[in-house]
C-alpha cells in the first residue's frame, strides 16, 4: 500500500520519476557573532552556516542550516554525476 503499512510490513513510500541529480556541492562558512554568546550550557562567539546546492535537470537548488563545518564534508557522498542516487 503506497503510503502506509501493509499487512503488517513497513511503510512504503512512492517516489516520482525525475531528473538525475547531476551535481551535488556544500560549503561551510564561520560567521562571528557581535559579542560573545551563551544559553546556559554553551558559550560561543560565532555561527557556522553550511549551504548546499544541487543540480538537476537544468535546474539548480539551494539550501542552507546551521551545523557543523563537518557536514559539509560528506556531500560527495550525495551524488556525483551520472549517479541515479536520490540524496
């Protein structure tokens, strides 16, 4: 059953057809707060933002959080030209 439990089984979920991504990029950014900050069981002085854009189809996508630089790292594990992997 397409979005649900079957006979006790696990969920299952359709995907549409697409374009394949073709390329996949991130990168980390250090932005410094005005002053020094904390919530009580941190403290820090500056954010870390990652953006991440991909390719697809003639189209780009962008996105963006907050994280680690380390997340950054990963994203070649995403997709690389000619994969048919879905990130």
């Amino acid at each position: 059953m397409a979005g649900g439990a079957g006979a006790g089984g696990p969920a299952v979920t359709e995907v549409a057809a697409g374009p394949a991504v073709t390329e996949v990029a991130a990168a980390a950014y250090v932005i410094p707060t005005d002053a020094p900050e904390a919530d009580g069981t941190l403290a820090w002085d500056a954010t870390t933002m990652v953006l991440a854009t991909a390719r697809a189809g003639g189209a780009k996508g962008i996105g963006w959080s907050y994280a680690a630089a380390l997340f950054s790292a990963g994203q070649e594990d995403l997709a690389r030209p000619g994969d048919s992997k879905e990130p």
